[in-house]
C-alpha cells in the first residue's frame, strides 16, 4: 500500500479526500494535519476529527494522528471568510460526531497540541529504512512549504513526490485568476513548486471536468447496482435534511455535505455541480492510470498587482532554453511540476 499524509482545510471536497485517504485499499494512511484555509485553524482541526472519528475503525482512529497547522499564511493577510463551504466548513452536515462523543474531545484535545511540520517529521522517521511517504496536499501550501524549509533532508529522503490540489491554467475561482489554494498563500505554493523532490498538481482545468452533477448524486443516494451492491440502511438517515433517504448512513453524510456545495457552487459560479477538487488528488495517488498529465514550468505570481496568486505556466515553453532539460531532476532550475490534465471521470465517480 501507498503510505500517504494528508495535509488539509476540510472543506466539502476535503471531507472525501479524507474519506478516500482511510478507505481506498491501497492507500495507508500516516497522519492528517490540517491548515487555514477554507476557515479557521480550529475549525480545520476539528473538522479533520469529525470526520476521522465518525467513519474510522477504532485501530484508525487510534493509529492515525491529527495535528493542527498554520493558522496564517506565509506573508500576505488571512483570506479565509465566509465560502463556498460554509463559516466552519461542514456546517450542516449529518451523520458526524461532535464534541460530546468522547473519541472526538479526546482526539481534538491532542491535535490542537499538535504541530503539523513536527507531526509530518515524526512520521517521516517512523518509516523503515527506504521507505517514503507520498504528501498530499488538499488546503493553502503554507505547512508544506514550511516543513520543505525546515526539513529538507526528511523531505529528499522521505517523500517519495507531493501531490497538490492547486493551481490553474489560466483561470481562478478565488480571484479571475488565482485559484484557492495558491491565493491562501502564494509564497508557501512558489517554495512547495520549486521544492526538490516530483511534485504533482492537480489543477482546476482537471477538477472541472469531474462535477458532481444531479445524476451522480441521484446514484450517491440510490447506489450504483453494478460496482457497488446496497447495503442495507443501518440506522435512521434522514435526520432534519430535506435530501431523499440514503442507503446508508455514510451515503447521507456524503449527501448532506455535497448538497451545501452544490447550492453554493450553482449561487456563486452557476454550475451544474461542484467539482470535488480535493478528491482528485487522492484518486491520483491510488489510481495514476485514470489521468494523464505533462511537465511544465510553473511559476506564481507573487507581486502582480491584479493577479496575485495565478499560477503562470509555461504551456509553450517560452523558458526552454533557460531550463534544465533533464526531466529526472526537480525543483527551481527546470520543469518544476507535473501538471494532470485529464481524467476518465465516469471511473473515478465509481
Ligand atoms: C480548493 O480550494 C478549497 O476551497 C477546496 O477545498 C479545494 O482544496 C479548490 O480551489
Ligand atoms: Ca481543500
């Protein structure tokens, strides 16, 4: 199995990245740290435990660490504020436990004594010797870019590549050019871009192309007969919610949580569905043969008076001549990150 960290803002996209993290057989997962982002510090922190400790088998829950993050950015002011994920991220989602179930208090009470970048380190000495890591990366870049700087010797031996979800070509959703989590913190994403070990970004372009429409969300209630035989439900679904019953009740939180997005993302932006970025980047650690991609030279804009944040790539290779050729070699002298650019999107929904 691929050992995997997952350092996040959850987030609706974020809350199944996570799921995808404890659940796709061929991932383990390390750790979970969280970041500012699409809310507070706390209320990142605390919504990694929700979600950890409502859908993990108790060995999970017990093994797998959560460490709070960086509350700011790098340089620039916080961006976080009210978003298309609500004021604390997951409000209104059912089916998670909360501060009154023993294992969440116990387990919050531990991450917010925690440091992501020591968390990461830690977990990057646990491994054998030879052994590396994957860190996926599905909030602002700031607790990555600080562990790269810190410990750069863990980072070249221990991480075997980052996978983040950031960046655009040409496009944004939190400016018209720069997309979220490079905006949070453009500094931390320039360092994490440059950083010298494979760093593989997963992009708007990409995430776009995979929205959860009204049909696959038709099929997360009802099932998908052919790949996932129904389970029986196991307790009362519906709560409050207006949303048809479920199958089970892991079905009507996915439910519940995507519903808000999918309000939110048709109010701001009038899509027919949310993309669920985040997941995307998982997908790609346990599933490389879905997408395809391609090296390029990316830089972030770090002065730009309009365009803060966007990601610059070099889809023509204007730099070629000035760049290392070697594609075997990493970070600020070459092609700096590999870009995904397409997915078979019906077999990731599945
Ligand atoms: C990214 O920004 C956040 O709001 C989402 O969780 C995702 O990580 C998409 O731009
Ligand atoms: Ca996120």
């Amino acid at each position: 199995r691929t050992k995997v960290w997952l350092d996040c803002d959850p987030g609706r996209d974020d809350l199944v990245a996570i799921l995808l993290a404890l659940h796709l057989p061929s991932l383990e997962l390390l750790g979970l740290s969280s970041v500012h982002g699409n809310a507070t510090i706390e209320h990142m922190t605390y919504n990694a435990v929700r979600v950890l400790c409502s859908f993990a088998t108790p060995e999970q829950i017990a093994s797998t660490p959560v460490h709070k993050g960086a509350e700011r950015p790098l340089l620039v002011r916080p961006k976080e504020g009210a978003s298309v994920h609500g004021v604390d991220g997951l409000g209104g989602v059912e089916g998670l436990l909360d501060m009154s179930d023993p294992t969440v208090a116990a387990k919050q009470a531990e991450a917010l004594k925690g440091n992501a970048i020591l968390g990461l380190a830690d977990a990057c000495r646990g491994l054998q010797d030879g052994e590396q890591m994957t860190l996926i990366a599905t909030g602002s870049l700031t607790n990555v870019a600080l562990f790269a700087q810190v410990f750069p010797d863990l980072l070249v031996d221990k991480v075997a590549r980052i996978v983040a979800m950031a960046g655009a070509e040409g496009r944004g959703n939190k400016s018209p050019v720069a997309e979220s989590n490079v905006y949070c913190d453009p500094h931390a994403a320039s360092i994490v871009f440059d950083a010298p070990v494979p760093v593989i970004l997963c992009p708007l372009n990409l995430t776009h192309t995979a929205l959860f429409t009204p049909t696959i969300h038709r099929q997360l209630l009802e099932g998908l007969p052919s790949h996932f035989p129904p389970t029986p439900p196991l307790t009362p679904t519906n709560g409050n919610s207006t949303l048809p019953r479920a199958l089970t009740p892991l079905r009507h939180t996915l439910s519940t949580n995507l519903a808000f997005f999918a309000e939110a993302y048709k109010a701001k932006y009038g899509m027919e569905g949310p993309p669920l970025h985040d997941a995307l980047a998982v997908a790609f650690v346990s599933h490389p043969e879905l997408f395809k991609g391609k090296r390029y030279r990316v830089d972030v804009e770090l002065s730009g008076t309009h365009s803060l944040g966007a990601t610059v790539v070099d889809l023509w290779e204007y730099q070629k001549a000035s760049l290392d050729p070697d594609e075997s070699n990493w970070g600020r002298n070459g092609k700096n990150v590999l870009i995904l650019e397409s997915v078979d999107a019906a077999a990731f929904w599945r």
